[in-house]
C-alpha cells in the first residue's frame, strides 16, 4: 500500500516510475492476490474523524494531498459508522487499474533481492519483506537493527496514570540524573491485587495465531525469552511475573514508603515529549476488549487511556531513529528511501502516509528541487519526527498515529481545558501547517 501511494506521488508530480511487485510470481503466506495494495488483515482505515481522531487527521491530510489511496477508500468505502471501511477486492483491484493505466508507471512482477548501487529506489515492503531482501537490507544495517519479531508492550497516555497512586523512581534509584533516577513510574500491587490480576490474566480472550506468525504451524517463528507474551509467563507458575516484569525488589512507594508492595508493574517513557508511557515487559496476545479490562487492574490505571494495545507478530522492521534521516533516506546509502510499515509505523493508513511523503520526497531530488521538511505538528510530520529521532532507538516498536506524538498546543498548556478541546486544537493547527507546507511545495523553484 506504501508502495502504491509513494509510485503514485512521484508519477503525479512528473517522474517516471517502475513499480517492482514480486507478487504473484512470489508469494507470502498472507496474501491472496496478485493485486497491488492488497488488504489482508481487515478492510477498515479506521476512524474518519478529522477533528477528534488522529487517525481521522491523517485520512484529511492524505486527501488534501491527491492520495491514492484515500481517494480509491473513498469511492468504494462501506457502511462503518464512524470509520471508513471498504470493499478490500473492489479497492485493491481499482489501485491496481489505476497505477496501471497510469502514463508514467510500469509494473514489473519480479522479486527484488538486493540493495541497489544506484538510482532512487524506495523499498515499501510492508511487514513481510521476503527473506532474501530481509537479508540483504540485515547485512547493510547491521543485524542489530532489523527486527523480524514484533512484540509490543500496550502504551498509555500519561495525562490518564493516576499519579497519587504511582510514583516515579527507577529500580535501585539507578541513574547519574534526576531524571534517570526517576525514569518509570511504577504501580504497586498488594498480594490480593496481585492474584486477582493473575486470574485475570488467564481467564482472558487470546488472539489465535495465524501461519507464519510465532508459535504456529508449519513453521513456527519462536518466542524470544525476552519477548514472552505475559500470560505465557502467567501459565508457567503465578510467581512468574513477581519474578519477572513485575518484580517489587528495589523500589520504594513514594506515597506510602512503609507499605512493601508484593508486586509492581513499571511503565517506561516512550517519546522525547513525556506524553506517552510504555508498559514495560506487557507484549500479549489478548484480545483487545480483554486487554483494556486487564490492565485497568493495574493501579495507577483505572482510567487509563491506551495509545497503542499489546501484540505479538511477524514482522520485519527497521530501528529507522538509528538508521534513517528525516527525509526517509537510509544513512548509509542515501539514493534508498523506505516507506510503509517497515519503517516502524503501525496500520494502513500509517503505512500509506509514509508511502506519500518518501514518493514526494524521491521525487523532488530527481526534479533538482528543494522539499522543505513536513511541519512536526501535522500528523505526517509527528509521525516522521517519531521515527527517525522522536522515539527511543533502545525500545523502538511500530507505532499507530495518536496525539501522544503531538507537541502541545502552546495556549492549552497548564489550563483546565478538557480532551475533546485540546483535540481540536491538534487539528486545527496540523491543518493549517499542512496546507502551507503543500503550498511551499508546489511554489516554483
């Protein structure tokens, strides 16, 4: 999807452009088709709401930007209430008839395997990046800095953590700073609490596994240890979390110092903003209802709000804060672009985001012009800014659009105003940028 919205940007603003698919002479285990743009893990983009959602945001700046992608949604989009979902053959096969038709595109079918010397290539291989280019894009980046496992811990929006229960402190006060000494905030439980937690735990809805994803057939991609989902912690002996992420050895409640906690569940700061917490050592594979009733257990967060639920799956990914530059060109070789999920961004419509801004970037070099950078306050600037030096490169994981990655909005700061307010405030100032920034870019040279 990446692949097609970044094709379609650069053949729009005047390039030519050869669309490399290895479908269907290659196939992978999720896709169906040979059609471009294939959607295989639902068929909806997710809340259309462009004042209030963040998501919603990034459909409207997609759309004021001549995306393919929102504009073909659009024409084949069905009842969804709020969200905008789609007929998913009748969509892939319009994206696949339009690229097609397309005078500046080509389309060859055919599997590409190595990291070219030259040109201007943007590789938008999605989560499943076969193995041979998997390879090659490891021995160019460094094994360390390709993930071919995705475990991801649930993230919470720091104005929803209950702060008269939590505290922040790291473990053993580590830390040369204040502010390393305080780097997680931290939830106790009593033995009740615990328990209580753990049955939980392991009464809730789980996610079956599909092929190809870990621990399932017929060949399972295994756990990391350092990696296992928490029930399957929880299913190998109820101490096991107190022993593990949740172990109270080394803190001290702040509120409460003579009380010793029998358990403590530590969440992590994810962003440079200090507007989103990770919490550390949750990658699950609960569903989603569950997990929201699980973890509001937690103390701390009754009334938390989550940016981003937890999941286990396949996927490949770079740690693109270490290896790509704010216009999405590897470090190392700078004619390649990447784009699209394998970025490290989250969802279709994510994924497509990062398609449309590396097509118009490819696309001014090639034309000799200069691109100035996407304001960090539209939602497509928050998530560049978030993957290439926004997040922390030690605990990089995809992430969904959420206004979480937001800067705050200056005159909202400190006042009493509520969400639905400081919302609108997001929208309205990306709207703005983004509408100047498309103007700047079409300007003459």
């Amino acid at each position: 999807m990446a692949g097609s919205e970044a094709a379609w940007q650069a053949a729009e603003l005047g390039v030519d452009v050869v669309i490399h698919e290895m479908r269907p002479k290659v196939a992978t285990f999720a896709h169906k088709t040979g059609n471009l743009a294939e959607m295989v893990c639902s068929n909806s983009f997710r809340s259309d709401d462009n004042e209030q959602n963040a998501v919603g945001l990034l459909h409207w700046e997609m759309r004021a930007a001549n995306g393919l992608i929102m504009t073909t949604a659009d024409q084949h989009r069905l009842p969804a209430g709020g969200a905008l979902a789609v007929d998913r053959d009748l969509f892939s096969e319009a994206i696949t008839a339009r690229l097609t038709a397309h005078p500046r595109i080509r389309i060859e079918a055919g599997e590409i395997t190595a990291l070219p010397d030259d040109g201007h290539w943007i590789f938008a291989t999605g989560p499943l990046t076969s193995p041979a280019l998997g390879m090659a894009i490891q021995a160019e980046t460094g094994a360390e800095r390709l993930a071919f496992f995705d475990a991801i811990a649930p993230i919470v929006y720091a104005d929803s953590i209950d702060m008269d229960v939590v505290w922040a402190q790291s473990r053993y006060d580590k830390g040369s700073t204040e502010a390393e000494q305080k780097a997680y905030l931290n939830c106790p439980m009593d033995k009740p609490q615990y328990e209580a937690f753990i049955d939980a735990l392991l009464a809730a809805d789980k996610t079956e596994f599909h092929d190809g994803e870990a621990g399932s057939a017929p060949d399972p991609t295994p756990y990391f240890d350092g990696c296992l989902p928490i029930e399957v912690m929880a299913e190998r002996g109820r101490e096991t979390l107190r022993h593990g992420p949740m172990k109270p050895i080394g803190l001290t409640n702040a509120h409460r110092p003579e009380d010793k906690a029998y358990a403590v569940v530590q969440l992590r700061r994810d962003n440079a903003l200090g507007t989103l917490y990770n919490i550390v050592g949750f990658q699950t594979k609960m569903k989603y209802g569950a997990q929201t009733d699980v973890f509001r257990m937690i103390p701390g967060l009754e009334n938390a709000s989550f940016a981003r639920l937890g999941g286990i799956h396949r996927n490949t990914f770079l740690n693109s804060p270490t290896l790509l530059d704010d216009q999405m060109r590897l470090r190392s070789r700078p004619h390649i672009r990447f784009a699209g999920q394998v970025t490290g961004v989250e969802g279709y419509v994510e994924s497509s985001a990062m398609g449309l801004v590396a097509g118009r970037m490819a696309a001014a070099d090639i034309l000799g012009r200069t691109l100035p950078p996407v304001p960090q306050d539209t939602a497509m600037g928050a998530l560049i800014h978030h993957i290439t030096g926004g997040a922390e490169a030690k605990t990089f994981q995809p992430m969904n659009v959420n206004f979480g990655l937001f800067r705050p909005v200056e005159d909202l700061r400190g006042g009493r105003r509520g969400r639905k307010d400081r919302y609108k405030a997001y929208t309205d100032r990306a709207k703005g940028e983004w509408q100047r920034w498309l103007a700047a870019e079409a300007a003459p040279a």
